[in-house]
C-alpha cells in the first residue's frame, strides 16, 4: 500500500511557522501507523522554524518582513514532490491556507487573515504530478 503524504504540522511536529503544530488525531496515527510520509515544504525548502509568517502576492511568495522567499518555496515543493515520487505517495492530506499547503483558498497577501482562491506552492506541484491532494 503507498504512503500518503501529510503535512508534518498536522501530525504533530513543530514545524509551523510559530514553531507549533496543528495535530490532527488521525493524521497523526496514519504516520505513526507507518501509512504515512510526513512533510514539511517550508523546512524541506530551507526555512527555520520559528519564521516570520509568509503569503502569496502576485505569483510571489513573501513574509511579512517583506522579503521575498518564492525560491525557498519552490525548493521545498520539489524536494516534497521528489520524497512522494520516492515513497509511491499517490495522495497527499496537506494543511488549510498554507501557503504552501492549502488547496483551496490562502491568504491575500495583506496579512490581515483575508483569503482568497488558490492553491498553495506545493500543493499545486503535487497536483500538476498527478499526486491527489486535499486539506485539513
């Protein structure tokens, strides 16, 4: 049986941009069950943990901060496309408004918690592969 791809905040590691976790019961027990492979696109991409929380505007993905950290994005959405084509992940369970993660609606890019349509990075590269993506 393949593995699904999970976001890793969702399983409960301490990988959010705060430094926490969003830890769903049952994501966690896929992982911990051996059925699932968890990822962090952000940390895969070369971002610490904590870090200033990010957003997408215009194609670009910038923190509030104001800089621009598309390229760290992009690197993690490969590096987590790569992992899946590895481990056999034809599914992945990804987390709600993440920038990378979200499959269907993210923040505006005003970080004031408006959100509009849209995928995140990742979760748009794993799609495009035929990998099925949903959110939590």
């Amino acid at each position: 049986m393949p593995l699904i791809a999970v976001s890793a905040c969702l399983a409960g590691y301490r990988c959010r941009y705060d430094g926490g976790t969003c830890e769903n019961a049952e994501v966690a027990a896929l992982v911990f069950g051996g059925q699932a492979l968890p990822v962090c696109p952000e940390q895969l991409g070369g971002l610490p943990t904590p870090r200033p929380p990010a957003e997408i505007l215009g194609g670009r993905v910038v923190n509030i901060e104001g800089m621009d950290v598309t390229k760290a994005f992009a690197r993690g959405a490969a590096e987590t496309l790569r992992l899946c084509r590895l481990y056999g992940c034809k599914e992945a369970i990804l987390k709600s408004r993440s920038p990378s993660c979200a499959c269907s609606a993210v923040y505006d890019g005003s970080f004031t918690g408006g959100l509009r349509p849209g995928m995140g990075i990742t979760a748009a590269l794993l799609a495009e592969n035929g990998i099925a993506v949903r959110e939590l």
